[in-house]
C-alpha cells in the first residue's frame, strides 16, 4: 500500500522538512483510538484473575483445582498477550502533510518500518468508496499510485477524513497561481 523508499529520493526529505519557508496548509496526525489505559488494562486483568480464582476456592487441596489450575492461566496469559499486542498494535501512526506543491503521506508501523508516499496535490485525488469490502473505504491516488488511509479509524473518522483532505485539496486548487491570467 504504502512505498517504501529511501529518504534521499524523496523530494521532501532533500530539502529537509525544517528547510521549508511555509508550514503546511493540512498536516494531519492519524492514530487507533485507544479507550483503554494501561492503568484500566491492569485493573482489567487484576478482576480477571480473581474471577478465574474464584472457582478454585472450593475446589483448594483437590486434585480438580490442579487439573483447572493450567487451564486459567492460559486464559489469563492469553489476555495479557492481547493487550501487549493491542498496545503495540497503537503505536501505528499516519502524518499527512499538504503544501501548495506536495502531499506527503509518512506511515509509522509499529515496528518502526516508515513508508512513504508523495505526490503533486493538484493531482492527487481522495476517494471514498462506499461499496468496499471495508465499510468507507479511503483512499489517496497521486503520483501513479493509490494509498490506504486511515484503515484503522471507524467509517464515520473516514468520511470526517475524506471531507477534511477534499476540503483542503478544493481550497489549495481554488489558489490563483502565477502563471495564471
């Protein structure tokens, strides 16, 4: 979805971002909603234990608590490791950028991987397509290529989405240049 390429072929990056005279017209930071802190994670998992405690208390000193014992910790470390990866998972960040001459697009993964996509915004176009596999599907075509966006954000973030980027890519094209009449 996203290109990636190394930063000296990137037109933005051989200036440098400091480098440039104006700040951005739109410059966007996409992120997952995370509703649940670490705090609430560890409160989570804390009512969890105790509910999976609970039936052995009866059972204490049998041979039945032991045969349940590895049971609830699987269950417990299984709800640990979804909320490690879920809190992994949060660190994937999306910065759109747009200048009157560039559109940049930088996807932060979790694991660090940066991709990056540019492209003429005069010639970019978003689109949002109502009837995809994934409900309001949004996407960025420009430069020969179509990117993803936003495809951890609810259908209602994306169409918020889709009219903010339009909003601005109709205002920087409504701009009279210089070479114009």
């Amino acid at each position: 979805m996203f290109q990636q390429t190394a930063p000296s072929h990137l037109p933005w990056r051989s200036e440098g971002l400091a480098a440039r005279a104006q700040a951005p017209i739109l410059s966007l930071s996409l992120r997952p909603n995370r509703s649940l802190t670490k705090r609430g994670m560890t409160w989570v998992m804390a009512l969890v234990a105790l509910g999976l405690a609970m039936p052995l208390v009866p059972l204490a000193g049998t041979g039945a608590a032991w045969g349940m014992l590895p049971f609830l910790v699987a269950a417990l470390a299984g709800l640990a490791w979804a909320f490690r990866r879920s809190v992994e998972d949060g660190r994937l960040t999306e910065e759109l950028r747009l200048w009157p001459d560039l559109i940049t697009v930088e996807r932060i993964e979790p694991n660090g991987c940066v991709r990056r996509w540019h492209a003429n915004p005069f010639w970019a176009q978003p689109r949002l397509i109502e009837d995809a596999r994934i409900e309001k599907y949004l996407t960025l075509k420009g430069n020969g290529r179509e990117i993803e966006l936003g495809a951890f954000l609810s259908p209602e973030e994306r169409v918020e989405l889709y009219a903010e980027i339009s909003g601005a890519l109709g205002r920087l094209r409504a701009i009279p240049t210089a070479a114009s009449p």
